[in-house]
C-alpha cells in the first residue's frame, strides 16, 4: 500500500491507496499532521509521498520523520511520468503538477484541460502527448468574496450560501451573484476558446468547490474530488526505485 500526505493552504489530506484504488481519506490539520502516525498504524504501506504547498511547522516535520517507510519528498526534481514545459517548475506547485498527472494517467492520449476550484481557481493544459503545457492562477471563491468586503468601502461580507439571482437585486445577491456567475463564465470560457482549438478536449474538474455548468459542456467535464491524491499515488509509482 501506498501513503499519501497532500498538505495544502487550509487542511491536509493523508490518503493510503491499494494499487491506484483509495481505501481511505483522512483530512487532517497541516499544522500538526495529528493524524498521520494513527493512519499508518492502521495500514501495511510500503512507501510514502509528501508534497507540500506551505512552509512546514516543527511538529509536522517531527512526524514526517517519525514514518516507519520510505519517504519522497516531491520538487522541482522530481521524475514525472509526464513531460513538463513550465519555464520555472522550482515556482510550479506540486497540487497543479498533480492533478495533471491524475488526469493523464486516467486519459492518456488526450488534450485535456484541469480545472482546480480551491482556494485560488487553477487551469492546467496538458496535451495528447503529455506535454504539460503550463496553467493560469485565478482568485477563488472565497477569496473573492472576501477581497470584495476588504477592499471596498461599504460593501458587506457575503457566503455563497443564500438568494441566487440572475441579477442581484441588493448589494447582497449582486455580490454572491457576481461572484458565482463570474467563475461559472470564466470557467466555461476557458473551456470554450480550448475546445475551439482541440475539438475533443477533455476538462477535469477537482478541488473543494463546487460550480454548475450549462447543459453544453456537461459531456466533457469530469468531476472528482481526488485528483491530487491519485497524481501524487501515480508519481510515487512512477519513482518507486527511487526511495
């Protein structure tokens, strides 16, 4: 069995996967991984990937150290079962690169295009060939919405939870209404000018949100929440020799 630890920007996920299949998920603090020593007392895993998008605390490295199998700890020098045209992978964060690499092993031979709604909103292109092409970096929900209150005057703080108006009709459903309506469009934008350029484009979408789309681009999309985690189990194999 394989150990996953996914630490992110709000919460850390560890996963433990038989062959490419989940057998369970744990969420779990990143600032203390409290979690982690219980989940590998659980399970027999023979080897273990880290991957982190923050600078760890003492106690969290205290843990990683303390794992009874071998641990990869994935960088920019990293072997990827994909080729990478980032012009700077040392900036290119581990989630994006992941989540391609999920994507692809699931459709190889595929344009596809990964969508991540989390806390920024990513958009990741990799080829037919596996050439991962590069991303864009977009605010998420949340950060819009609190960018929104912060940054103005007047405007209130507003949930995406409420009224859901084509056009708002207070400052409150013209707020949750923009912001919704705003990364509904720029997400089917996106899917739109690339599937003006690669007719059978492929999207993933993963992360912590949620969105709706229209009726048009539902056959193409492929929800799931678990992407990272299956790129990250998919390198892990890919470098077995190598821990």
């Amino acid at each position: 069995m394989n150990l996953i630890v996914d630490i992110g920007n709000t919460v850390a996920k560890i996963a433990v996967f038989a062959d490419t299949g989940i057998v369970e998920v744990v969420y779990d603090s990143n600032a203390g991984l409290e979690h982690l020593l219980e989940v590998c007392r659980r399970y027999s895993c023979d080897k273990a990937i880290v991957a982190t998008v923050i600078d760890l605390s003492e106690q969290a490295l205290a843990q990683l150290a303390s794992l009874p199998v071998p641990l990869l700890w994935l960088d920019e020098k990293t072997p990827l079962p994909v080729e990478n045209l980032y012009e700077t992978p040392r900036t290119l964060g581990y989630d994006r690169m992941a989540a391609v690499v999920g994507a692809n092993e699931q459709f190889p031979g595929r344009d596809l295009l990964v969508i991540d709604a989390g806390t920024c909103i990513t958009y990741e292109f990799i080829d037919a060939m596996g050439r991962y092409h590069g991303g864009n970096i977009s605010p998420g929900l949340q950060m819009r919405f609190k960018a929104l209150h912060q940054f103005t005057g007047r405007l209130p703080s507003v949930s995406a939870e409420g009224r859901l108006l084509p056009m708002g009709k207070d400052s409150e459903t013209a707020i949750r209404s923009g912001v919704l309506k705003g990364i509904e469009y720029e997400i089917s934008g996106y899917i739109m000018a690339l599937k003006h350029k690669y007719p059978e484009l492929l999207v993933f979408l993963t992360g912590g949100d949620d969105f709706s789309f229209d009726t048009n681009l539902k056959s193409i999309i492929f929800a799931d929440r678990f992407l990272v985690l299956k790129g990250l189990n998919r390198i892990l194999n890919y470098n077995n020799d190598r821990i």
